[in-house]
C-alpha cells in the first residue's frame, strides 16, 4: 500500500511539476521604470491592505512578503483575467489588477518576492504538531498528499508552488476551503484536499503559520 | 378620484417599480467609488455606512485610490414603512379628543433618494457631493459633502505612507471624520422620518450645524496610529452658500470662524483594530441668523469616543460609544427671554454594538440618553406630542434594536424597533396630556438601496 502510494506521489509531483511549468506565466526582465512604479504602487496602494512591505495585520489579507516570484505573478494574473473565482479575489482583488500590465504585474512579483518575510507565530502546540504530520506525510489512506513534496520541507514553495510558511493561519485555511469548493482554477490541489477536514485544515494552516 | 391624486398614485407606484427593479439589478452595478476602485462594497464598510480599516484609510487618503471615472455618480433611495406605538395624541383643545401624530404612520412611503458626485478627480483631490430628495417634506438640496486635497509622505526606505495628509472642506462636523463613533455617521445610520422623536436640540456638534454651516479643515493620519484634526466651521454664505441646504432665516448660522479639534489612536491587531479619541468644538451662533449683528450664545462642546472592530469571514462584530458634554453660554437668548437660565448643559451617550454573519445577516442593539439642566423655556411643557415634561428637562433615554438583511452588498433591508423608557423629560404622561414615553416606541422597516 504504501509503495504504491510512494509511486503515485511521485508519478504525481512529476505531473504537477510538468503542467505548471508549461502553465507558468512568460517572464519579462524588470525595467527601471516598472520597478519604480510597482515600489510606488506597493508602497501606497498594496501596503494599505498588504502592510508594510507585503507584511499584513489582518489575515483578511495575506502576507506578501518573501512569496515566490512565479506564484504572485501568476496570482495578479489571474485576478486580472478573473481566474480565480472566490468571492474575497471577487470583492478585493479584480479590481485592483485591472489596470495593471504585465510588466507591472512582473516588477510587483519581483519587489515583494524580495522583501523580509513575516515573523512566524507559534499557537497551540498540539494542533501545530498535528498539522506537521500531515504537512510532513499526508495521510496515505485518503490519498492526502504530502504537502512538503511541492511545498517544500520548510513550507517556503518554489516557483509557482507558494511559499506557505508564516502566512496568517485564518488565510490559509480559508484557501483550503476555497479549492476545496474548487473556486480557485488549480487542480492539483483539488484531489489532495478533497477529504481534507476543517479541523485538519486548521491544523495544517497553525503550522505553517508557526515556521519562519 | 381626482386626476392629480390618480397622477401621484400613478408617479408613486412608477417610483417604487423603478427601485424593484433597480433592487433586483445583478450586484455589478455598483456605487461610484466601487466602481473606481473595481472592489465590492465589503472592501470599505462593514455595512453601509460603517466603514473597514480600509474604508477609513481609503476616506483619509481622500477617496483618491483607483481609476477615475468619467462619470463618478451614484445612487441611493429609500423605501420605508413606520408604525408609531400611538399615533393619537390630545389636540390640546381640553375636550380629551385626539389628532393624529403623523399622516403618514403606517403606511409605504417612497422616504427619499440620493445622487451623489463622489470619485476622484486626481491623484491627490476626491471628494463627494449629495443631493437628497426628501419623500416625507417633499423638498431637496445638498446634503452631505466632504471634498478633500490629500498628500502621502513615506520617510527615505518606507514601505508604506508613514503620513497622510489633507485639506477638508465640508458642511457637517465629523462628516470627514472615518470612525462611525462620531455623529455624522454614527448609529443609527437611518432612522424613521416619520417617527415622533424627542425635542431636545441636539449639540452643536452632534448634527446642529449639518449642511448650515462650512468646515474647511486639516489633518493627520500618521501610520495608522494617530490622527489629529483642526477644523475652522464659518456660516455658509457668499461662496459657500451652495453649502447650505436651508433658508439662512431657518439656519443655525455661526459668527466668525469656530474650532473643531479632533484626535484619535487607532491600533489594528490581527483583525482586530481599536480607536479611542476625542473631539471637540466651541461655537458662536448668532440669535437672528439673519442679522449679523444680532447677539450669540456660545456653545462649548467635548467628546470622548472609541470603537472596536473584529472582521473576519463569517464573523463581523463592532461596537461603538461616544459620550458628548455641551456647555451653553445662552446670554443672547437669556436676554431675549428665550432661555429660563444663561448657562446650561446638555450630556448624550450612545452605545452600540453590532455583529454580521456572512456581512449579509446582521443584528444591532444601540442605548442612546440624553440628560441636561432644566429650563422651563428652551424645554417648555403644554404641546401634546413633542412637548417637554413639567420638570422642564431634556432628558431622554431609549434603547434600539436593528436586524439587517443584505441579500446583495449595495441593498439593505432593515427591520428597526425603538424602545423609549423616557421621552422630553419623563416616563409616563411627559407631555401633561397623559402620553407615555413608550407611546413613541416606532417600527421602522426600510429599504435601502445603493447603485
């Protein structure tokens, strides 16, 4: 049972792997000017939901900071071309996207990729841990993969796979529930969550919010 | 029935089918400042007019975030039906018959409906200009306006404005203000138009002065924390006349330039954010506001307020209390024989507590008193209805509950009971012709729509 599962978990971090490198948005090099005007933007519109530097008070809004490159590019992007289907990327986010362009979308992934990520905060100890085990293994008898095989062993992803670690734990369990209901266009996280429960999901989202 | 009632039948029926259809319109259509920042309603208010951490940010940063549009108006109108607890009061004449308090108790009435001018119009000026239609005095004129001049400055490596600042010009104190603990857009943020309530004059900066007089201000908002106001209020004529909504024979005019102060703390936590402040403002105003040579009484008021907010997805919970001290200095009216006393006071508390599920189900509990010094005639007794109590005093004490539906974001459909345990003065028969304060108690179900 588990070999095979240790197969499909591969065969599986492959596919995704596959697809999102041929999903990955084109990258075009960071002028000047689209990094002073992304700075500008950040600094007086992003900052005044996203905080200081991508770091967010209230987890209505996730932390931006140290978030991969790949990832947010990908993200604006789908807030621009309404991809992304849940209601808060509906009622905050469509509209802020709108008039950016590529470019700008670029030098914006670029300079919060770049800032200090957020301190990490510790909660109940026992609901980390368990978070942990299924973070580190999954649950190989509800086909719940391992989130460390694309989020990496210390949550902080790669490329289009976001950097999980030290993001608000309200965020991350709300975004669990919203593929969960598959409102957000990436399937490989729909078949992993499926079976996933709130209190899991809660579990999960305490640890990664406790790693730095 | 005569032609012209079958014509206003007809408009009125035409009205409320225009706000059916207006009110099952797709949630799209939004007023203007979501339409230039693309974002829903929820973005900047708990529920309309209650505004979010961003709400207020986005007002001090003078309504100035997104794309200007080409036409920045929007919409908004009301739809209302009152059942006052007793609508018969004594007609007075001593013979123990009754007149009705208001004709338009229990009944559908189109209360009114707003256009406003609101948007940016560059980078640093946004603003908002209402005009109100009033269904129940069948007039109009502007309404509440706020146009502002605003500048950010981040120090050398700030990631964020550490100051915002800005030049107000408005016609309502605390209109600019961005915490609904301050009285231009404090609880209740509709009420009955046709509701019998109490006579007491409010303070002057608890609405007295709203769209009668002009407020050209600056302020402060440094990084989220402190915020600090210092505003001038002048009368409107001259080149602010179009500022003014009433007659200036019916207006509360002040003489000279008067100053508002205002400063708060605000914290945000998680999300959580807190705000304790306090305001204040002093005013001369004119007995005869249409001879400014005419005496004044002066007015002294100060404030403390604060709110908490916690807003999550489900949960949103709010509360807000604001506690007003007014100081009447009434030696223009003591000497006209206006005023039993020159000096009095006057103290209002409100308290309100507020939670939404889904920021579509809400319910409001509001404790509102007013208490002051007695006098026997600013607060005369012997009018059945809005009469004061023999003891001459101002007081009033009521409770309110408020229950919320918003089926879309720009519609609200409200469901308003308010207890009166007092009324002008007393409990039971205030007005000396054997009415009870609860006689006022109003049901109040409004529609209320934003497009």
């Amino acid at each position: 049972m588990k070999s095979n599962f240790t197969s499909r978990l591969a065969i599986f971090a492959a596919s995704v792997g596959a697809l999102l490198t041929v999903a990955a948005p084109g990258w075009a090099d960071t002028t000047a000017e689209s990094a002073q005007r992304a700075q500008k933007l950040a600094v007086e519109v992003c900052s005044s939901c996203h905080g200081p530097g991508g770091v967010s008070v209230s987890p209505t809004f996730p932390h931006l900071a140290a978030q991969n490159r790949d990832y947010l590019v990908a993200q604006l992007v789908a807030f621009r071309e309404h991809t992304r289907g849940e209601q808060a990327a509906h009622d905050f986010m469509y509209g802020m996207a709108r008039s950016l362009d590529d470019a700008t979308i670029h030098a914006l992934a670029e300079f919060f990729s770049a800032q200090k990520p957020a301190p990490a905060r510790r909660g109940d100890a026992s609901l980390i841990a368990r978070g942990k085990a299924i973070f580190d293994k999954g649950d190989p008898d509800r086909n719940i993969v391992a989130c460390s095989v694309c989020h990496g062993a210390d949550a902080k992803g790669s490329a289009v796979f976001p950097r999980l670690a030290s993001q608000h734990a309200d965020y991350v369990q709300k975004q669990l529930t919203v593929i969960q209901n598959a409102l957000r266009a990436v399937p490989a996280m729909h078949g992993i969550v499926q079976s996933l429960k709130s209190d899991e999901m809660s579990a999960v989202a305490a640890y990664v919010a406790s790693l730095n | 029935m005569p032609v012209c009632l079958r014509y206003l039948v007809a408009r009125r029926e035409a009205i409320l089918a225009l706000l059916l259809v207006i009110a099952v319109a797709p949630v799209h259509a939004l007023p203007s400042y979501a339409r230039q920042t693309g974002q829903n309603c929820i973005a900047c208010h708990v529920s309309f007019p209650e505004l979010t951490p961003y709400g207020r940010y986005f007002k001090l940063s003078g309504y100035t975030l997104g794309d200007r549009q080409t036409i920045p108006l929007a919409f908004m109108a009301q739809a209302s039906y009152t059942k006052i607890s007793d609508n018969q009061i004594d007609d007075g004449t001593g013979t123990g018959t009754t007149t009705a308090l208001s004709e338009d108790n229990s009944k559908l009435k189109f209360t009114g409906a707003s256009l406003f001018l609101a948007g940016k119009a560059t980078d640093n000026i946004g603003g908002f200009l209402q005009f109100t239609y009033d269904g129940i005095a069948h007039h109009s004129g502007i309404d509440n306006t706020d146009l502002r001049l605003v500048g950010r400055y981040s120090a050398p490596g700030s990631q964020e404005p550490d100051l915002l600042y800005g030049l107000t010009l408005h016609n309502n104190p605390t209109v600019q203000d961005a915490w609904n603990s301050t009285p231009a857009f404090g609880f209740p943020f509709t009420s009955s138009p046709v509701a019998n309530t109490p006579s007491t004059p409010s303070a002057l900066v608890d609405g007295s002065l709203a769209q009668q007089d002009t407020g050209i201000g600056g302020y402060l908002y440094w990084r989220k924390t402190l915020y600090a106001e210092l505003t001038l209020y002048r009368d409107s004529t001259g080149p602010f006349s179009w500022l003014r909504a009433p007659e200036l024979a019916a207006s509360t005019r002040l003489k000279g330039y008067n100053p508002y102060w205002r400063i708060a703390y605000n914290r945000e936590w998680d999300a959580h954010s807190l705000m304790v402040g306090a305001f204040g403002m002093t005013g001369n105003v004119y007995l005869d506001p249409t001879d400014t040579n005419s005496p004044t009484n002066k007015f002294t008021d100060w404030a403390i307020d604060g709110q908490y907010q916690y807003i999550t997805d489900p949960h949103v919970i709010t509360a807000q209390a604001t506690y007003i001290h007014e100081n009447q200095s009434l030696d223009a009216s003591f000497s006209a024989g206006n005023s039993a006393n020159a000096s009095n006071s006057l103290k209002t508390l409100r308290l309100k507590g507020t939670y939404y599920y889904q920021r579509t189900y809400g319910a409001t509990l509001g404790y509102a008193s007013t208490t002051g010094s007695a006098d026997s005639l600013l607060y005369a007794s012997g009018t059945p209805g809005t009469g004061f109590a023999a003891n001459s005093v101002p007081d009033s004490t009521s409770w309110t509950l408020e229950l919320d539906y918003l089926p879309v974001q720009n519609i609200r459909l409200m469901m308003q009971y308010i207890w009166y345990s007092k009324f002008n003065g007393a409990s039971t028969n205030y007005d000396g012709f054997g009415r009870n304060a609860s006689a006022n108690n109003t049901l109040f179900l409004n529609l209320w729509i934003a497009y």
